[in-house]
C-alpha cells in the first residue's frame, strides 16, 4: 500500500498570501496525484488531477506540480474562500489512497 | 450538469446490514469506472471500493474485504453498496464518486455526491 504523507497539518495564512501544501508518497506513483479541497460539511472538491492539470472551473490561483514522490499544490493570492482542508490522492495503484490533510486557516 | 445522489444510509447495530444507493445524471454512467469513499467522523478520506465500468471487476480496502460488495446497474445509472458485517469502525459519511475516466486502474475522482451517513451502534 503506498503511504501518503502530507504536511503542514495546518497552516495559517493571510489574503494575498501564497501557501504551499505537500504531499509525499513512500514510492514512486509517477505523476498519479490528485488533490481535493473540502469546507465543513461539504463533499470534496476536485481540484488537479495527474499532479498538474486543473479541473474545470477551478481558479487559476490553485497550481499543482511534481512527480515521482514529492508533489505540491500552491495556492497564490489567498482568498478568504480557500479556508478549507486539502487531501491529496494518489492514483498510481490499487488501494487507492490519500493524504491526511492540510487545514488551511486565513488569519 | 454530471450529479451524483446517494441514499440508504442510517443507524445499525454492530453485525447489521445495510444497501447504499448513488443515482448518477448528467453524464454516460456506463461508460465510466465509480467508486465508494467514506469519511469517519472529524476524519480523512478513505477509499472503499471501485468498480469498473461494465460492472466486470471490482477491488476493496482490506478493511471491507469480504464484507462489503459493490455493484452497478447501468440500465438504472445506479451505483450500489452492500454493508454486511457491519462494525462499529465502519460509522462514516459515504461518498459516491465518478472515476475521471473508463479505464479500469485507479483514477481521481471529478464527481462527488453528497454523502449518505451510514452510524454503526448498538
């Protein structure tokens, strides 16, 4: 099973900020990664798939890069509408996994 | 508009069971791979099951295996999941999912539903 490993847990931030969440995979998973923002009580939102390519309608402040193990979801010009928790997924192998989660709190 | 509604969920004792429903519109249920995850309560987000387009192959958790089955009915655009063996532990919101694409391997998700809240209780 391939183990997803995201950080920071939490990060507190500022509008106009650029925040940086990573997420590690314990092998290589190629560029098979996706990444979900969820509000409270709300489903996850799909934001990249395959580590760099944005969902349709997604702001283009929400950037995803990286291959291999390490990969990164970058969120530029912080709005107070991206208070939420991030989960990163990879898609490279069956079970399917994700990360713990980013909170992401606007100061 | 692709949408995604499940029903089904509610409260059972440990050992119970339990038929989760997910009805799709607005896009060609058939031709894509779906899938179950759930979320326990002030918890992540942890895959359950898929199941590929033609309803031909499926694969779980190790935490599921052998108590849950996925199915399909692409004449009805419905997705289902049978809970069997049901345990405390497996309390969750569940979440029907759309697989991006129909090949069968593991794949993002681009359509979630709202979730069906399924509580394991005595």
């Amino acid at each position: 099973e391939i183990h997803m490993t995201q950080s920071p847990s939490f990060v507190s931030a500022s509008v106009g900020d650029t925040v940086t969440i990573t997420c590690r995979a314990s092998q290589d998973i190629r560029n098979w990664l996706a990444w979900y923002q969820q509000k409270p009580e709300k489903a996850p939102k799909p934001l990249i798939y395959t580590a760099a390519s944005s969902e349709s309608g997604v702001p283009s402040r929400f950037s995803g890069s990286g291959s291999g193990t390490d990969f990164t979801l970058t969120i530029s010009f912080l709005q107070p509408e991206d208070s939420a928790t991030y989960f990163c997924q990879q898609a490279d192998s069956f079970p399917v996994t994700f990360g713990g989660g980013t909170k992401v709190e606007i100061k | 508009e692709a949408q995604l509604l499940e029903s089904g969920g509610g409260l059972v004792q440990p050992g119970g069971s339990l038929r989760l429903s997910c009805s799709a519109s607005g896009f060609n249920f058939k031709n894509y791979a779906m899938n179950w995850v759930r979320q326990a309560p002030g918890r992540g987000l942890e895959w359950v099951a898929t199941i590929s387009d033609d309803g031909g192959r499926t694969t779980f958790a190790d935490a599921v295996k052998g108590r849950f089955v996925i199915s399909r009915d692409n004449s009805k655009d419905s997705l289902y999941l049978q809970l069997n063996s049901l345990r405390p532990e497996d309390t969750a919101l569940y979440y029907c999912t759309k697989s991006r694409s129909s090949s069968w391997s593991p794949d993002a998700s681009n359509i979630w539903g709202q979730g069906t809240r399924v509580t394991v209780s005595s």
